[in-house]
C-alpha cells in the first residue's frame, strides 16, 4: 500500500469520552501464559469500569484479582480509534460496591442471570486514533 | 433483567464464515502474564488467520512464536456472535509463506509500512451466538 495515515494519541480524557460513549468491549485475560478474550458490555463510572457476568463462568474466573485489559473501539472508513484500559479486576462483594456497580445501570447481551460484577481498577489507560 | 436469551454453539464452518466476513478482530497475547489486546485487520485463508504490521512494533515482538487469541464478533440489536480463534502466531519469512500472506489482500487502516506478515495457525476455533 501507499497511501498513508497519521496517527494521533488521545488524551486522558478523550479515552475516557471513547470508553463512555462504546458499550462493548474486548476483555483479554492472560492466567497461565494462556491468553483469553472475551466480548463484554461495560459500563464506566468515575474512572473505573463495571462488568456484569455469571458465577461459575470463566470469565468470573480468570477476573479474581487478575491483570486485564479492556479494549474499545470506534471505527468508521476513515478514522480508527482504539482505547486500551490495563488494570486489575475483581468480583465486587461489599454492598457499598454493588450500588455502585448496579447505579451504572449496565445491560448486558445475555440479559438474566448476570449477577456477578467485576470492576477493573485501571494502572493505565491509553488510545489512538489513525486517520487516513 | 427478567428477559431471557438463549446460546448456540457455532459450527466450526459458522465460525470461519464470520471470520471471513469480518476485517477487524482484537488480538490478546500474554507474554510474561501480562495481557495485551489490539485491534487489528485480519484476513484468513485456508483455515489460517493472516495479519500485518509494522517492524519494531509491539505487536511485532508480541506475536513471534506467542500463544495469541483473536476475537472477532458481529454485532446487532438482537443477535450478537462471537469467535475466538487461540493459536500460535509466527512472523513468516519464506518467499512460499509471503506468497500466501499477500495473495489474501489484506489492506489495513494504518496503511503504508506494514511489511511484517504474521500467520496463526490455529489449535482451537469456538464460536457462539446469543440471542434475545
């Protein structure tokens, strides 16, 4: 190819505009040098970022108090931007926690039975836009 | 919620279907316990799943001889399927294997420079379908 594209790095705060407006994502796990990956609905909340899914599912699993990364994206024809979240999850217990998960009022694809939330705490957050 | 849905297990035809209909997926790694995730343009030919990038990048050092999962889903209001195809990543070298690679056409967003191919060859393709 010749054609060319410039990209860009977003700013904190365009990461988390992304992060807001997106409401599924890719969650990747790496336990045991075995990666994983899962397509997720999330919401966001003061900077923190709420998953909903089953007991007993892998995904609940590998989130206990694991290093994760959550990537959204928003892509059209020409422009391309991509947020990654790297933190660390955890199965919310406290009822303090679970309001504060539940206020987020995320739905899920699956719908019924999705009564295990996860918040991922992030170390890092960063994104890209490539234009072209 | 009270609404219900229901799951299906994709065929391993269903699932290099919708891979073949889709250009973008998210690629995990887990080098050294830490997960990774990137968007990326992908191509699959002959049950393998081709990607390019450029020298030096992340991804780059990530993908040689790594365990790697690649994710890619569609998405609408009522339906929403997903596959996931784990296997090993190789950056290939030989004239046969670029052969192979580029006869797929595989344009990516960022455009020019992107001369390193990468290959899966995969050791698992899953796939699934919710509905509601």
């Amino acid at each position: 190819m010749t054609d060319q594209s410039t990209t860009t790095t977003l700013t904190e705060d365009e990461c988390w505009e992304l992060l807001a407006q997106q409401k599924v994502g890719r969650l990747a796990t790496a336990v045991g040098g075995e990666p994983e990956i899962f397509p997720v609905n999330y919401a966001v909340a003061d900077r923190l970022v709420y998953l909903r899914t089953s007991p007993g599912t892998k995904l609940a699993e590998l989130a206990v108090n694991g290093r994760v990364a959550l990537e959204a994206d928003r892509l059209a024809v020409d422009v391309a931007e991509s947020v990654v979240v790297k933190g660390t999850a955890e199965i919310l217990e406290t009822d303090a926690d679970l309001s504060m998960a539940e206020a987020t009022g995320l739905v899920t694809y699956a719908g019924g039975g999705k009564d295990v939330w996860v918040r991922i705490t992030p170390a890092e957050v960063t994104g890209r836009r490539l234009e072209h």
